[in-house]
C-alpha cells in the first residue's frame, strides 16, 4: 500500500513538472519574459503561434502595460517584425511595423522598412513614403556621415513600394551620400 502511494505521489509530482515545463495550456496565454532574451523553447513555441494566439499574447502583454513593442527584448521586437511579414493582419502590424521604424536596434530598424516595403509592394503610399524618408533621415542610421545598411533597407523598400513618388524619394535619398547613391544604382540595375 505505501509503494502504491509513493508511486502514485512520483507519478502525479512527474505529470505536474512535465505541465509546467511543457509551455501552456491550449488556449492560454503564454508568460514569457519578455524583457529578457527569449529561450530557445520560449523562441520554438512563439514562432508557432498562430495569428489568433499572437493577437492574444500582444493583448495580455498590453493589458500588463507592455503595449508597445520597446517594452519587448530586441530579439523579441524583430521576431513580431518578421511574424507581420507573413501574417500582416495580425491587427497589431501597422503599430509594431510603425514603432520597429524608429526601434532602437537597428535590426529592428531595418527589417521593419523591408516588411513596409514589401507589404505595399505596388501600392502608392505616399504616407508611407514620407515615414521612410525620415527614417532615413534618423542619426542613428549614419555613423561618422556614412549611412549604414538600414539606409539601404529603407532605399530598397522604397524601390519594391515602386510607384513614382517612391522612386523619386529614394533617388533623393540616395544622391545624398557616394555608398548610397552607388547602392541605388545597383538596384535600378536589377529591376525586373
């Protein structure tokens, strides 16, 4: 009778360690850290999350006081980044795709323009446009008066939005400065 407790006891002390360290319940919403660098099974689990789950997680995180994408760890800030690359209707993208703009990692800020981009690919926004050229215009996107490759990213983002307004924002953009300009070039060169 006592193994049969104390089997039964292991058994249930097992079965609530696996729960715990399993990730949550279907239909709840996850508690990472999100000041914190995620950890790898943090990382898996948010990178299988449907839309439907994101929305939920970014709400619970904005019910906390955590509604804008800052309060997230840079590597989280660039994985929302790349989720409203491919589920733009997330409801939450154009807010995070607008603040990844003006992040403080650059990464962020880079591949937030390259999303903007392709997302209006074909579509004149002239608003948009406007939000890219002062994006480009940010300090921290030069370094002793060079620009660095986010400046290219917000180039090439202007290039895949495609209309005229566009084109002729990035070409102004792009004589500013030799590296841009012969950037610019190269990717006239591989227009289809």
């Amino acid at each position: 009778m006592v193994a049969h407790i104390n089997l039964r006891k292991v058994y249930l002390t097992g079965l609530l360690l696996f729960v715990s360290f399993s990730g949550p319940l279907l239909g709840s919403t996850p508690h990472f850290d999100i000041e914190l660098p995620p950890s790898k099974a943090e990382w898996q689990h948010f990178n299988k999350m449907n839309p439907s789950q994101l929305r939920a997680l970014w709400q619970f995180q904005a019910e906390r006081g955590r509604g804008s994408l800052a309060a997230w760890a840079w590597q989280w800030r660039l994985g929302w980044i790349r989720h409203c690359a491919l589920a733009a209707k997330l409801g939450v993208c154009p807010q995070i795709l607008d603040q990844g703009l003006i992040d403080e990692a650059m990464v962020v800020r880079a591949e937030s323009a390259q999303v903007l981009g392709q997302l209006s690919r074909g579509r004149p926004d002239k608003a948009l446009v406007k939000k890219l050229a002062t994006a480009y215009s940010d300090p921290r996107n030069s370094r002793n008066g060079s620009p660095l490759f986010v400046c290219d990213r917000i180039i090439a983002a202007l290039q895949t939005i495609g209309d005229p307004y566009a084109i002729e924002t990035a070409t102004k953009l792009a004589n500013k400065h030799p590296l841009t300009a012969q950037y610019w070039s190269k990717i006239q060169r591989q227009k289809p």
